[in-house]
C-alpha cells in the first residue's frame, strides 16, 4: 500500500513568527506548479503524458523526496502561498503524503490534481485532519466499468475511482469532480452531470476536457494522430459550452471586459514565467505544457529564484517572426477566446509562432456565436473590435443571447 502514514505524523507545534511565509507582501512567487511523476496507473486515449506506473527509467530520474523538500522551501522563501500537485498521477509517489505534508507545514495551500485510484483510508483521513485548503480536482472518465476502463485502458480503474471518491465523500474533504468527453464516454455525460451536483462542492455543472492538447514532449507522433482524432469539432464544442446559457453569458461578459484584444507581436501575454512549473526531473518551464528545451532550466543547476527573476524575463521578451503568426494572430482582436500559445505552436508543430488552426476555429466559432464577428469574417481583418467588444458586452449584462 502506497502512502500511508501514522496518525500521530499529522500534526506539529509550529511557531507561525518562525515561517517564511509570515508577513511576507507580495510574494516574490505567487504559486507553482509541481509536476510530481509523468507516471500514471491509467494508459487514456487522450492523454498528453501517461508513462506506465512502474516504468523503472523515469522513476529513476524523478527528483527524490529530499530534493523536492528543498524545492518547496525555496518556494516558501519566495512567499509562495500555493502549491498545485499534478502528474501523471501524484499519488503514485510513495512518498506524496510526506511531501504533501511538508507543504502544509510550511503554510501552502496545496491543489490536487488526481484520478483518484489511489486515495487510500490513510491518505482520505489526512486530508481530512489536514486540509489541502483548495478543493481536490478528480477527473472522471466514465460513470461505469465499462465506459471509463475502455478510456483508462486499464480493467478494474472504475472500481478503484469509485472506491477512492467514496472515501472522500465518507471523511468530508472537499473536492470536486470534471470530466473528459470521449467517444467512449459520451452516453454518459447525463448521469455524470446528475451525480456531480450530489457533490456538496460542485458549483454549477462540471468542467470537460474537450479540445485535447497533443503531447508537449513531441515524443509520439502516433500518439498525437490519436489525439487529433479524438478532438471535440468546433460546432460540438460550443454546444457544451453554452449548455448553461445564462452561466455563460456572465462569464464572456466578465470575459470580454479582462481578455479580448490584439495581442501584438510578443509572444508570451500570458503569465507563463511569472508563476514556476517544474517537471518530475527537477526542469523549470515557463509553463507545464511548453517543453521547448532552449526555454527550459534545470534547478538542480540553479535556484528557483534565478530562474524567476534572471532566466525567464528574457523569455517573456521574445518576438514573434511568423509571417503567418503577424499576420493573424497578433492583429486578432478575440485572441482571449483561443487558446493559440506558445505551448500549443511547440506541442503542435515545433516552433512558437505558428497558428494552430484547429484553436483558432475554436474562437471564431465562440465569436461567431457571441456577434462579435459575422459568418465568413476572419477577426484579424476587423478594424473596429474594441468598438465590438463593447457592444456584446453590453448585450451580455443586458440578458441577451448575444447571437446575431
């Protein structure tokens, strides 16, 4: 059994005047991302990065528990008051409890990201004495044996899922539940939907992983096939998205108000190398998904805070030189609605500049629906968007459709 833990391990006396995160405003560092092991007990159809759960080269290149522990404290160093675990499947870490923990001490919020195969009595009984004070994020392949063992690829997965929620359920520790849809999986989306609102943590209807990523390594070209296969069209995307037409609107009004407009010729408008996300190896990306090595910085060699404050403001310099790129996307005034970026230029085709087209048939679809462009009209040739945007906001708070 993996990640058990003693009872009388859970608490300490702690001096708070003694913490590094005491007093600390702002912090130097708001969060980071801790990607614990690219090993999972699931094999999904759509996954970006699943390497078997007992692949012996990775488990022998993944930092050890000690030198993540010194990860964390200089995170905490830095003011970090929030710490995500993700994998692969964090979980499968003997050691998670120990490094969960460490965390908690130090007086990090700690968000999960799981599948929820391995949550054990123990590890319910933790959380549930020890708060990770974010809500557990479970994802959820299928609401039977049949549906979600034929995602996971892996028999008997449900029945450990099943098992692994239930123990949460039992102990109250909150957490809530999002999906993926799948061909697979699709028959079920109506009885996941009516058991995610029996969650007494779900607000509204679940979330869904539905315009798959490929894999950021660039390691499988059959595997990137498959993903593409798999990708939700445009047309049927939206119709899950505005599924709860009045929660919808709200948020593209909040939406439009933050995020629509040209983002120009720099590249990273995100907030990719403001916060840290570092891979089971011990390598600092400017965020999980973008694994282009020359971007890349290895803390084994360095600090977190030389890569924050040294090596990636450089990268948040870099110009985009795609004629392509200029000429679309760094004049398109709905760029907040694609989710076109330098992790998706790298994952899809190599490089940061290039247009994923199948993300930019994603927004003009969403735009198209919300009257912010016309059918046949491009975004990028629009010379009155702010002038657009204003509008559709107004019709949004207003309780319009927005439709034209």
């Amino acid at each position: 059994m993996v990640n058990t833990l003693a009872s009388s391990d859970y608490c300490d006396t702690y001096d708070l005047n003694k913490s590094p995160l005491f007093g600390r405003r702002p912090p130097l560092l708001p969060s980071l991302v801790i990607e614990l092991t690219e090993r999972c007990n699931n094999n999904c159809v759509h996954c970006y990065i699943n390497l078997p759960r007992n692949d012996a080269k990775a488990i022998s290149r993944e930092l050890t528990t000690g030198e993540w522990k010194d990860i964390l404290n200089q995170a905490a160093e830095m003011g970090v008051l929030a710490v995500h675990f993700t994998g692969g499947e964090p979980l499968l870490r003997d050691d998670f409890a120990e490094l969960y923990l460490h965390a908690r001490h130090l007086g990090m919020r700690v968000l999960l990201f799981t599948n929820g195969r391995c949550i054990t009595p123990e590890l319910a009984e933790m959380f549930s004495r020890i708060p990770p004070l974010e809500k557990i994020e479970v994802t959820v392949y299928g609401m039977q044996p049949t549906t979600y063992d034929a995602v996971a690829r892996c028999p008997g997965a449900f029945d450990e899922f099943w098992r692994g929620v239930q123990l949460l359920l039992q102990r109250k520790v909150p957490f809530i539940v999002k999906g993926a849809l799948l061909p697979q999986n699709k028959g079920d989306r109506e009885r996941f939907e009516a058991w995610a609102q029996t969650i007494p943590w779900m607000e509204g209807t679940p979330s869904y992983s539905m315009f798959f990523e490929m894999r950021g390594r660039r390691d499988s070209g059959k595997k990137n096939e498959n993903i593409a296969q798999l990708r939700t069209t445009p047309e049927d995307g939206l119709s899950v998205l505005t599924r709860d037409e009045i929660r919808y609107r709200k948020d593209m009004a909040q939406f439009c108000q933050k995020y629509m407009g040209a983002s120009g010729i720099r590249l990273f408008s995100c907030g990719a190398g403001l916060s840290l996300s570092i891979d089971a190896y011990g390598i600092i990306q400017p965020c999980l998904r973008l694994r282009m090595p020359e971007l890349c910085y290895d803390i084994r060699k360095g600090s977190l805070k030389e890569a924050l404050t040294v090596f990636f403001p450089r990268i948040r310099e870099i110009l985009a030189e795609n004629p392509d790129y200029l000429e679309r996307c760094a004049n398109c005034f709905i760029k907040g609605l694609c989710e076109q970026c330098p992790a998706k230029s790298w994952s899809e085709h190599g490089t940061l500049d290039t247009p994923v087209d199948y993300y930019c048939a994603i927004a003009h679809e969403q735009a198209r629906y919300l009257g912010l462009i016309e059918p046949g009209e491009s975004a990028w040739e629009v010379t009155n968007g702010r002038e657009r945007v204003e509008r559709v906001i107004n019709t949004l708070l207003e309780g319009d459709t927005g439709k034209t």
